[in-house]
C-alpha cells in the first residue's frame, strides 16, 4: 500500500445515501508509514474472549468495509504484509444502522495532515439561540454534556444530549454539539441530521451550515456518495454565502468540495478567495498548495507550502508539510531535466 501522504479534512464543526442495515457498516482507510502489499483486518469481539466478528482485506487505497455488525465495541487487529499490527479500540456511538467511518494509521508519523476548522463560532451564534427561555433541568443536563465531551466522555455526552433534544427539541444547542460528536466519531450521516436541525433552528446564523457542509465534504468518501454529497455541501455553502458573503471558511469549503470531484479551476478560485478574505486561513492554504501538486503545477504548489511554512513556524504538521514541499521539489526538478 502506498505511504504516499493523504491531505485529511477533519471539520469541527440526514438523509443517508447507502442502503442502511439492522446492525452497524464499519469502514474507512487503512494508511501506513511504509507501503504494504497485502492488508488485512480482523475485527474481534473483547467480550466473546476476542473471537473473530469480521475478517477483511483491504483495497489498494486502503479501504475497507465490514457489514452487518450487531455490537458497539470491537478491537481491530492489521497485518500488514502478513505482519500483525497493534491492536486498535473501536467503538461505535452512532445511531443504530449507522454507517461509521474509522481511520487507522500504522507507523511512527501520521501521514495525513488534519486540517481544523472552528465550530460554535460565538460570534455567529447568539447566546439566547443557545439557551432560549428552556428549564433549569435542560440547561443544567446541557452543561453536563458539554463537559463529558470535553472530558472525553462521548457516550454519556450522546445519551444526555439526545435526551435534551427529545426534551427540547428547538435547543441550538443539543443539536449543534450532537452533530460536533456525531462527525468527529466517524457517524457522518446522523452528524448531517442534526446540522440540518441546528440550521432550522438557528436560520441566521452560518455556522450550523458551515458544519453541515464540512460533514457533507467528508461524507463524499463514502463510496457511492461522491456527487450526491458534494452537490449538497455545494447548495449548503451557497445558503451561507448568501448570510454571509464574506465567509472565508465557507470559499474554502467550497474550494474543497469542488477539488473532490476535481473541478480544479473552481477550487482554486475558492482558495484564492477564502485567502484574499483571510490570509491566515490555514486549511485554505494547504488546500490550495495540494490543489497545485495534484496537477503536477509545482511552483505555485512549492509557493503556498513555503509560505505556510513561514507563517506557521511551531505548526503540528510542520513535518508533514516539509515532506510535502521536499517531494515537490523533487518533483519539480525531474521535470526539467
């Protein structure tokens, strides 16, 4: 498998596209630090004394896909050319018949960089949208979810924040952080249901259709989904270009969604303008620098990762930026040779 590098949108920021099923679709993609021909998961069961519950091989871009899964939590063991890997927790807090997707990297360094974006923007959301006029009860089961996902306690956050939805059913809020936890835990589709309700519920403001095209964007992985999903991230960022045309997030969303389905011209025009709005617009410029590597254009691709470089001098990704611009250097002298 190849250790090339993934340009990864991991967005803080329904109505499913594949066919659901009674139990749970676990899939996502298998990268590593050193190619591997063969990779092969097995998915146990730590309840059952690790009996076997899937076995797998993975495609040549390390995705795979396992069906029907009854259960929440399973550990997921990689061989990589026969060689078996460390063994990896997952679990699943989506809704039942969920698809779920889940990336694994095996190696010292990440391969991918994860590009962050802002969500619950407190200035695009008003405080009363947040709490409205709802009981001691809610607001104080709010503030315990809220907290428990800080902590790292996802699924007392979900089953407190679903409760209060069900209680509450117009609180911004309950929907806003449900769809936040929902798309960082890989449950794209139940993420995109509560954006969708956020939005409705909070009509003015951007952020909750910022962060339903963000999940739209990553939901364009799952196979299948490509067009459907990018044609919805690209109706949702032009209701929030419309609220706000001056979005910068939202031209690099739309710059993202485009490069998707390889519409490399609007996407470079996306960047360029998300960056003339906001030149420290980091994800922007990563974008854009991967848009020009991917067209062989490798001045202007070398250009934006040595800017980035210099902008963001303590960056985390600094080291996978720096591969990037070597490789493209190297490129780009084979090219005129």
């Amino acid at each position: 498998m190849s250790g090339r590098i993934f340009l990864a949108l991991w967005f803080l920021a329904g109505v499913p596209g594949l066919a659901q099923t009674p139990g749970f679709t676990l899939l996502g993609r298998i990268t590593t630090e050193k190619p591997a021909e063969s990779i092969r998961i097995v998915l146990e069961d730590p309840k059952a004394r690790n009996a076997v519950a899937a076995t797998v091989e993975a495609g040549e871009d390390g995705i795979y896909e396992i069906q029907n899964l009854p259960k929440r939590a399973y550990r997921l063991v990689t061989y990589l050319d026969g060689k078996r890997q460390d063994r990896r927790s997952v679990d699943i807090v989506c809704r039942e018949g969920s698809i779920v997707w889940k990336d694994f990297h095996f190696g010292r360094s990440p391969d991918s960089l994860m590009l962050h974006f802002p969500a619950e923007d407190p200035d695009v959301v008003d405080v009363a949208e947040l709490y409205g006029d709802y009981s001691r009860d809610v607001l104080r089961d709010y503030e315990k979810a809220f907290q428990d996902h800080i902590n790292g306690n996802t699924w007392r956050a979900i089953t407190t924040l679903e409760a209060i939805a069900a209680r509450a059913p117009g609180f911004y809020g309950a929907h806003s952080r449900l769809g936040l936890i929902y798309q960082q835990e890989g449950c794209y589709f139940n993420a995109e249901t509560e954006y969708i309700k956020a939005s409705a519920v909070s009509a003015r403001s951007v952020q909750p259709l910022v962060n339903l095209a963000s999940v739209q964007i990553r939901a364009a992985d799952l196979p299948g989904e490509l067009n459907s999903m990018v044609a919805r991230a690209l109706d949702t960022l032009k209701k929030a270009l419309e609220l706000r045309p001056g979005s910068a997030l939202s031209y690099c969303l739309v710059g993202a969604a485009n490069a998707k389905i390889k519409s490399y011209e609007e996407a470079e025009k996306s960047f360029q303008r998300a960056l003339e709005l906001d030149g420290d617009l980091e994800a922007a410029r990563l974008l854009l620098a991967d848009l020009y590597l991917k067209q062989q254009q490798w001045e202007p691709g070398i250009e934006n990762l040595e800017t980035y470089l210099e902008d963001y001098p303590f960056a985390s990704d600094r080291r996978v930026v720096k591969e990037m611009l070597e490789n493209a250097r190297r490129n780009a002298r084979g090219a005129q040779e």
